[in-house]
C-alpha cells in the first residue's frame, strides 16, 4: 500500500519520529504513535468506503496464491471468535508476510536484518567479532580468562512494541484471505514505523539502541534501565561537492575499518548513508555532475549507498556499516484491545512484538550534517 496516499497519516508519523528524536516524554512518545496508528486505520477505512471495490482488489492482489495454512485459520478462528480476550501467537505465515511488507517499504528495514530469537527473547552478542576469539599455541587453565572475547546473553523481554491495529467489524464478510492482507499491510507499517525510529534514534531504554547514540554515554535510571544520549556529529557535508567527497569521507570511513578493540573490519560494499527523504534530492545533487558528453552522472565514491529514512532528524545523515548491527526479535501476539475506542464500526487489536539491537560498537556508524551551523 502506497502510504504517502494517507496525508493524515503521514503527518502523524512526523510528529511521532520528531518526538523520539527530539527525546521527547516517553508518554507523549506512547501517545503519538498510538494517535498515528489510529489515525492510520481510520484513513485506510476510508479510502475502502471511497473505492470499496477497487481497494480491497488492491489487497487481495498482494497475497500469495497459496490457501491459508492450517495455523493461520485457527488463529483468526481464535481472534474473531468473539470468547473472551485471547492473547494469539501469530503463526510464522503471517509474521514472515509482515517482514516482507515491512521492508518492502522501510529500506533500512530490509539493509538491517533481524534473527529470529523465537520465545526466549534473548539475544546473543559479544564484546568483538574479529581476532579475539581463537588462541595460537596450548590451552591452559581456564579458556574463558584466554578469549578476549566475551559473549552475553542480553535479555529482551522488556523491549515490547505494542502496535495497533483497526479492522472494520464486518470485515469478515470479505472472509479470512482479505482479513489476513488488511492485517498483515497494517501491522508491518505500524511495526516498521517504531522500528526503523528506534534503530537509527533509539535510546536504548526498553528498545533497540540507534545509530545516532554514544555507547559510552549511558546512564541508568532509578530502576538500572539504562539509556543513551546522542552522538556529536563528527563530518560536516554542508560543502560536498563531487570533487571534494573523496577528501571529506575518507577520514570517517578509515575511522569505521576499526573496530573498538583496534582490531581491523572488513565495510567494503556494507557503507550506507542514511537521509530524511526530504533530505535526499539535495544530497544526491551534490554527486551529480555533467560529463564531457552532457549527460548527468551519480559518482558517490567508495560504493557508499544513499538510504531515505524517515527516522533521521532534518539537516543531518548517518554513515554507517550496515553488517555490524545486533539485531533479534521475538515472537509476535495479536489481542482485542479491552478498551472502548471512539470509531464507529471499527474493532481495535493490539499486536506485541519483541526486538533488541545494538551496534557492534561506537565505531560502526559516524553522524554527519548536511546543513552549515
């Protein structure tokens, strides 16, 4: 679904990503998204009233010709049973479908990929990938004081995403195949919108940490949850133009060969440069030049690849290596929200999701600005 038909919607998400980069209240934060999702499932209703037809054919031309699986229809069996309020697993059908909704339109999404951590929602990360983790010569003693190498086992159960999503109450007259598209094209854009945020300006408390964070900035609050603040941007690319770019990406490149055990790692054809899709053209103009035979040519050197994201703040980029990033998620719930919801004929559900992430380190990712002081 293209979203940029949504305007109200579209609106709501800015406010949304604004608050988390500007560190607003966690509340107000709950509040936004929760306003954009809402917003978001009233505008889709919508548009069906507007093109019933024409919208639902939309839906159901994005699914798979394969019937529903046997997992699938007893969970919207369970879901729309109407007995009690169940908290439902998804079956893997309809989270792999989301993921691929997801990415399809949140490219970071698609550059970062997530392992699947099942139920246990623990993570598995060590302090260093490279070097550290074989010993030359005999093995004495302990092999755990040899390893420089640490390995930790990061709980994950408190970084839980509640999204929401808004289903008509007669939607089941379009039967279980059009539910699971509507569900599924709401879901992955709900999830995708927290996501993509808290990956590049997440700090760390109860979700994943950004890009744009200091590893060695965390503070914790009174109850140990540790959160973390901004990175200062290191490369200014107010004055790229494509002769200087070589010159004034080099240094932060050569900076991100190193990891923070001074070991070196490998980032060739992984560099991705992060922009605000307002940012973008204007960015991308400043490695376009005129040949001799006077046609435009893109020169970004270094094979470095330019990403829209809309979680990035206006006027500044994220350079960053898109193979050391932590990345896990846990297992996903749907439930009837068990408050009333002002939307007349429309029935609210709650989705849970766990996620961690984490750079490898400091060094996996520089900020730079786009626009002079």
């Amino acid at each position: 679904m293209d979203y940029t038909k949504l305007p109200n919607y579209t609106a709501a998400v800015e406010k949304y990503t604004n608050a988390v980069a500007n560190n607003a209240d966690e509340k107000e934060q709950q509040k936004l998204f929760a306003k954009s999702m809402e917003v978001m499932g009233t505008e889709i209703v919508e548009k069906l009233s507007d093109q019933t037809s024409e919208k639902i054919n939309s839906l159901m031309a994005t699914k798979s010709n394969t019937k529903l699986s046997e997992s699938e229809v007893k969970f919207f069996n369970e879901v729309t049973s109407g007995v009690g309020n169940p908290e439902v697993t998804l079956p893997v059908e309809i989270v792999n479908q989301v993921f691929i909704e997801l990415q399809e339109a949140h490219p970071l999404l698609n550059i970062i990929k997530f392992q699947n951590a099942g139920l246990k929602l623990k993570a598995l990360t060590a302090d260093s990938i490279y070097g550290d983790a074989a010993v030359w010569g005999d093995v004495f003693g302990e092999i755990e004081g040899q390893l420089k190498q640490s390995f930790h086992e990061n709980d994950f159960g408190q970084n839980k995403l509640t999204a929401f999503v808004v289903i008509p109450k007669d939607a089941l007259e379009n039967g279980y195949d059009w539910l699971k598209t509507f569900v599924t094209i709401q879901m992955s854009e709900a999830i995708a919108v927290a996501l993509e945020t808290a990956l590049v300006v997440g700090n760390g408390a109860k979700k994943p940490i950004g890009l744009m964070k200091d590893l060695t900035k965390g503070t914790a609050d009174a109850n140990g949850v540790v959160s973390y603040a901004d990175k200062e941007a290191k490369l200014d690319l107010s004055k790229l133009t494509p002769q200087n770019a070589p010159t004034l990406l080099a240094p932060a490149l050569t900076e991100m060969t190193i990891n923070a055990k001074g070991v070196s790692v490998p980032i060739d054809g992984h560099v991705k440069l992060l922009v605000k899709p307002s940012d973008y053209y204007n960015l991308l103009a400043k490695f376009i030049s005129l040949n001799a035979a006077g046609v435009y040519v893109i020169e970004v050197p270094f094979a470095i690849e330019l990403v829209q994201s809309i979680a990035v703040p206006a006027g500044k980029a994220v350079l960053f290596t898109d193979n050391r990033y932590w990345a896990y998620m846990g297992g996903m719930t749907l439930q009837e929200f068990d408050q009333t919801l002002a939307l007349q004929d429309l029935q609210l559900y709650t989705s849970k999701s766990f996620y961690y992430g984490k750079p490898y380190d400091n060094n996996v990712s520089v900020v730079a600005t786009l626009v002079a002081p």
